[in-house]
C-alpha cells in the first residue's frame, strides 16, 4: 500500500511529493497522464516566477522540477486516474483509466483546471500566440497596446480593469448588454475609460498571420461587422475545475465542494475528509499561479506525512 498518491503533476503535485518524499515517507507515487509540468508548459513567457530573472517558457521553467522532486524518492507514473474513494478501513482505492486500483494511506490531489476556450475559429490556432486565458501572465507583453477580452463574468471585468492598467486600450466583447459579473466590478468597468464595451456581440473568428494575432472579426446581434485590430484577446469565458475523479458512483462528491466545484480546504489544504489533501489550482480562492500552486502543494505534502506518521 502506497502512503501518500499524489494525482496530477504540475507545480502543486510536484512540489507536494518533494515535501513529503524528503520529509521521510517512502512509497509516494505521482499519478499524472501526460509528462509532469502542468498547465503552465503551454506558456510561451514566464517572468513572474520569484527568483528567476530570465524570461523563458513556461516548459524550460518546468524541466528540472520532476528531476529535482523525484531525488528523494518520489515515483511517477504515467496513469490517467479515473476516481478516488475511501472505503471504510480508512484507506483510500485510487482507481486508474486502465482498471487498476492502487491502495493508499492518504491522497493529495492536484489536478488543476482547465480554462475554458470559446471555441471561435482561431482560437486554438493562436492560442500562446496572441490568445491567453491569463493576464496576470501575459497582460504586460501588450503594453502600451491595444487588447480584447472576450467574457462577461467577473474574471472577464476584473481582467480587463488589470490590463487596462498596462495597456492602451481594451475592447471588452460580450455577447449580451447585461453581465454576469458583480454590479460593482461593472460600475468600475463602465467608468474606465480605456475599456471600450463590445456589446450582444459575438466574435466570428480570431485571424492572424505567421507572427500572430492581428485582428478580431465581430458581429452584433443587427448583423453588424467589425474588424478590430489588436494583437492580444484574452478569453475568459469561465473555468472547469478538474474534479472529476472526486465524483463517486452514486453521483456525490468525495469531498465538500464549493459552488463552482472547486475543492473546499482549509490553510493546511485538508479537505472535508481524513487523509485527503487538494491543492494548486483546483482549491477554493486558489490565485491560480506558479508559486502560489508550489506553496499549496509544500503545505499538503508537509500534512500528509504528518497524517500518516500519526
Ligand atoms: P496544473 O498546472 O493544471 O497541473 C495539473 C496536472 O494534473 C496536469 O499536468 C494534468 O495533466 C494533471 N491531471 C489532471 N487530471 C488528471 C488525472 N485525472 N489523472 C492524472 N493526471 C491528471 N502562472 C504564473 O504564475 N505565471 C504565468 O506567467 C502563468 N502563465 C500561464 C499561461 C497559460 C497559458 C496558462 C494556461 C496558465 C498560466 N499560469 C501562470 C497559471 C499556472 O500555470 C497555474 O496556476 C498552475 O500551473 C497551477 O498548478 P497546479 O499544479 O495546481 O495545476
Ligand atoms: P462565468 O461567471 O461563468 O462567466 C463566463 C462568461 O463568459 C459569461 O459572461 C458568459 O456569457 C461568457 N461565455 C461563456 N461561454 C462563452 C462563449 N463560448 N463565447 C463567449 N462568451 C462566453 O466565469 P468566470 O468569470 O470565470 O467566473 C467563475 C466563477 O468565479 C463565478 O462564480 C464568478 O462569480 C467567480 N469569480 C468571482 C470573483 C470575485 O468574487 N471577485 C472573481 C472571479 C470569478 P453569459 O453571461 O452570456 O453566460
């Protein structure tokens, strides 16, 4: 039986078996279906990582992680996990996509969530190269430039008020005259006055040429068509939390979950349920970053092996 699985192996994961793997538990296995790294190897630039003053892509900033975590014993395999469950001994079955089931004192899950894309034509062929899911990330490559945010939820408003800081001018398209965000993020984006709101419009495609995305094809709900030249839009059009393998067969949820489905944790990233840890991206108030995943995953990893230890 396996002290600690560990399901999916970007920052958080990672980071949680270096913690628990150097703190002294011995059979801690990392389950990750494609190559360790997450999310953040799809990034083309990554500077605001603490302590690295180069600006590089987001798989050169990954590469030495899995080497660095797995020195002290942490094991990967490359399995695609379908549930976890606790049974009534107290141990967790984390049953894998091939039909295995891998018995474990306690689980730390990680497996992040998933920007949703809009699916208009482009956007995957420019995505990383003009289309973003993250300003926080990419907002100051545009700077002093003009950028469009497709949303109109309180991602969407909130990061159009933050690149309006950096850039020139912001076209918020949204295709209805009513948002879903909070009447004070709109009051905030109505008074700006670099964001230009692109209303009961949907963007017919995102085109570009080799060098990326040049322009935004737009039409209102009268048939109106507009071409707006920018180089940069972010898509915020919500996000899927990667619970999935918390659902159980009767349709209940291993754990507590928030209304979004984010994993609900306390400071030391403990779930609802004994021995079952969740952390980065996929916890409730996650900052959805690099650093702030590699903490949450430090903290769970250091909890489990206090949990098993005991
Ligand atoms: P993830 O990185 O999402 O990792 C989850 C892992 O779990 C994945 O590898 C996935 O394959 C695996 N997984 C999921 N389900 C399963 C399963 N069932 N079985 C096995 N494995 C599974 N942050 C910054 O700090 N700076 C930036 O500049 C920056 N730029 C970004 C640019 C882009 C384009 C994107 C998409 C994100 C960016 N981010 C940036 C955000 C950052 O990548 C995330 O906050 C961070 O990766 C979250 O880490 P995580 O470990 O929680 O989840
Ligand atoms: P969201 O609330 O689900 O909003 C998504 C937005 O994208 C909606 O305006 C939706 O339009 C639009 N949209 C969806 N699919 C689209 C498509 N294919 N093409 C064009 N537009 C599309 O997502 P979110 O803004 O990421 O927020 C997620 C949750 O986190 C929400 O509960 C939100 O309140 C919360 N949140 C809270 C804060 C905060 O409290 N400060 C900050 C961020 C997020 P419609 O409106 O027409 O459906």
């Amino acid at each position: 039986m396996l002290d600690l699985a560990i399901i999916g192996g970007g920052p958080a994961g990672l980071t949680a078996g270096l913690y628990a793997t150097r703190g002294g538990l011995k059979e801690v296995v990392m389950f990750e279906k494609g190559m360790p790294g997450g999310q953040i190897t799809s990034s083309s630039e990554i500077e605001n990582y603490p302590g690295v003053l180069e600006v590089m892509s987001g798989m050169d900033l990954m590469q030495h992680w899995p080497q660095q975590c797995m020195r002290f014993g942490l094991k990967h395999r490359m399995d695609e996990v379908s549930r976890v469950s606790k049974r009534e001994d107290g141990v967790f079955e984390v049953s894998l996509l091939g039909g295995e089931v891998v018995e474990a004192k306690s689980v730390i899950v990680c497996t992040g969530s998933t920007p949703r894309r809009s699916g208009v034509r482009g956007e995957s062929l420019f995505f990383g190269r003009g289309v973003s899911t993250c300003a926080t990330c990419d907002g100051f490559f545009y700077k002093n430039q003009e950028v469009a945010v497709l949303g109109g939820g309180d991602t969407a408003l909130e990061e159009a008020l933050y690149l309006a800081n950096i850039c020139s001018k912001v076209y918020l398209i949204h295709r209805r005259d009513e948002f879903r965000a909070s009447p004070v993020t709109v009051e905030k984006v109505k008074n700006n006055q670099k964001i230009e709101l692109v209303l009961n419009s949907v963007v017919d495609e995102i085109a570009g040429d080799d060098s990326g995305v040049n322009s935004i094809y737009v039409e209102d709900k009268h048939g109106n068509k507009r071409d707006i030249r920018v180089p940069g839009i972010f898509v915020f059009v919500g996000m899927d939390v990667n619970n999935q393998i918390l659902m159980q067969e009767d349709g209940s949820a291993l754990c507590k979950l928030s209304e979004n489905g984010n994993v609900i944790v306390d400071l030391k990233m403990h779930t609802s349920v004994e021995g079952l840890f969740a952390a980065g991206d996929l916890r409730i108030d996650a900052s959805k970053q690099v650093v702030c995943a590699a903490g949450d995953g430090a903290t769970a990893g250091i909890q489990a092996l206090e949990y098993v230890n005991e």
